[in-house]
C-alpha cells in the first residue's frame, strides 16, 4: 500500500496506539487530540500537530476519528470548522468512534454531498487490542469505501467486517456492548459471591475462566478488579455511554433489553460514587461496598 496522509483526531486511551501503527507502518500521520499532551508521543516519532480537526482534515487522503461522545462526533464532523466542512473531495472518512447509528447516517448523507466517503467502523478490543493492533473493527457504508479502507484496517485489527450500509457498524457496536456489559455483571456477581461465601476470588476465577462462564472480560478484566487495579482500559463513563445509546436504539425497534437495563442501574450506581473516570471492572469495586 502506497504512503497516505491520514490525519487521526482523537489520541486517546485506544487511539494513541492505533494512529501509532499507522505511523509506523509509513502513512504521513497528522494528528488533532483536545489535550496535545495525549499525542506528545505521536509527534516525537514524526507526526504533524494541527490546532483543529478541521485543519487536521484539509489535506489529508483519509481522516479517522477516534473521539468520546456521539456529541463529540457530531461537532467534529458536522460543527464548524468540522470534518466534512475542510476535507478536500474524494477524501475517506473513517469514525471508529462508539456512537449512534442514526448519527452515523447523517454523517454518512452529509459526506457524500460535498463528494467524500464516509465509514462508520467502531471496535472492540480495548487498550490491549488497540497496543497489539488485534481489535475487532465493525464496519457500516458502501463496498467501494470499505474496499479502500481495509488496507488501513488491517493495520489496527485482526477481524473486520462489513455489515452493511451506513449505520451498521455502530449496530453491531451496540449488540457487541450489550454482551459486554451484561457479561461484566456475570463475573462481578460470580466473583462477589465467591468472596462472601469464603472462598479465594483468584482461585474460583482460575476454576471458571476457561469453561462455560469464561469471556475475554471475565479473562482481562477479573484479574485487574482482583487485584485494586482500576485504571480504566475503557471508562465507566464510556459504558454508560454505550448503555444509553443501545438502550435508545432498542426502543427505537420496540426492544426490551432487561439485562441491559440493569446493567445501566448498576453502571450509575458505580458513576454515582465517583468512579466514572475508572475502567469498566470497577464495577466490581460496588459490589465489594454492597
């Protein structure tokens, strides 16, 4: 694959190292991150600082996003001096951000009227998947797009698919964070009782990890909740997130989802406490104070 300029807005927990193996694959890498501090490293090995997304995008073969909040893809894209505004024609615009499906069309629309092409690709994997470069990436929007883009997704993951138009990529995001978070409440619950019941959390999790209630969250996750470590892979604030999101797209189709509903009741007792900037496991760390 020929050298490209890709601009990578949003350097964050994931996206630091998942722009990281771009640059070292030979892309002209231009980066935009809120804090500048958070792509300090990037710019050390060789990638251009831009003061804006909008800058970040103007030159740039293909511009990738990896931001918070499905508001913060709405400003980037659609806002002044957003994405879409500055990203010169022709240009592939890849949101690998967690965020809404219908949001993901509009953006999608909005793109192909000024001539670009547009992608949503989130993912799942976490900070070790994005470090080792074997995320999962969940794709929505045209073949031709797609096709362009897989070279660059090859970079960031092991299992990408296209699932359909604009839009199905962020579906298959939220199926994806329905099992996760659901799953979180498993092992939490599992390992609780384990402790109340005098056993060592460590071993029983030895003992059940690798049969039927074993997950990669249960394999990844446990072991840091175990031993206090809480620092955040992936932000409560961030399930939380995912949470309301699938919950509004399940009433958009008339879906309960009562596990998921008590998964979220769960998550604000945990934000609730000042834990929303901690990882995921830290659910755990409620059912301790329970």
């Amino acid at each position: 694959m020929s050298s490209l300029i890709i601009s990578f807005i949003g350097t964050g927990v994931m996206g630091r190292s998942m722009a990281g193996h771009l640059l070292k694959a030979g892309h002209r890498l231009q980066v935009y991150n809120r804090t500048r501090a958070k792509a300090a490293d990037l710019v050390a090995a060789g990638a251009i600082w831009h003061d804006s997304a909008g800058s970040a995008a103007a030159q740039a073969d293909v511009v990738i996003t990896m931001l918070g909040f499905p508001t913060d893809v709405e400003v980037t894209y659609l806002g002044a001096d957003g994405i879409i505004g500055r990203a010169k024609r022709g240009a592939l615009l890849i949101d690998m951000t967690t965020s809404s499906p219908l949001l993901a069309r509009r953006v999608a629309v909005a793109a192909a009227e000024r001539g670009l092409e547009a992608l949503d690709a989130p993912v799942s994997g976490g900070d070790i998947g994005a470090k080792e470069a074997r995320l999962v990436i969940m794709v929505g929007g045209e073949q031709i797009a797609f096709d362009r883009a897989k070279p660059i997704f090859d970079l960031m993951g092991k299992n990408v698919a296209l699932l359909g138009p604009a839009g199905a990529g962020q579906h298959c995001k939220m199926a994806n964070q329905i099992a996760v978070a659901v799953g979180m409440v498993a092992w939490c619950e599992a390992l609780a009782y384990a402790k109340r019941a005098g056993l060592d959390p460590a071993g029983v999790l030895a003992s059940i990890s690798g049969g039927a209630a074993g997950s990669w969250a249960m394999t990844t996750l446990a072991p840091r909740a175990l031993a206090g470590n809480y620092a955040p892979g992936f932000y409560v604030k961030h399930i939380l997130k995912d949470i309301r999101i699938a919950l509004e797209s399940a009433a958009e189709l008339k879906l309960a989802l009562p596990g998921l509903a008590c998964a979220k009741k769960l998550y604000d007792q945990v934000a609730a406490r000042g834990w929303e900037d901690c990882g995921t496991q830290a659910l755990y760390r409620l059912y301790l104070s329970l």
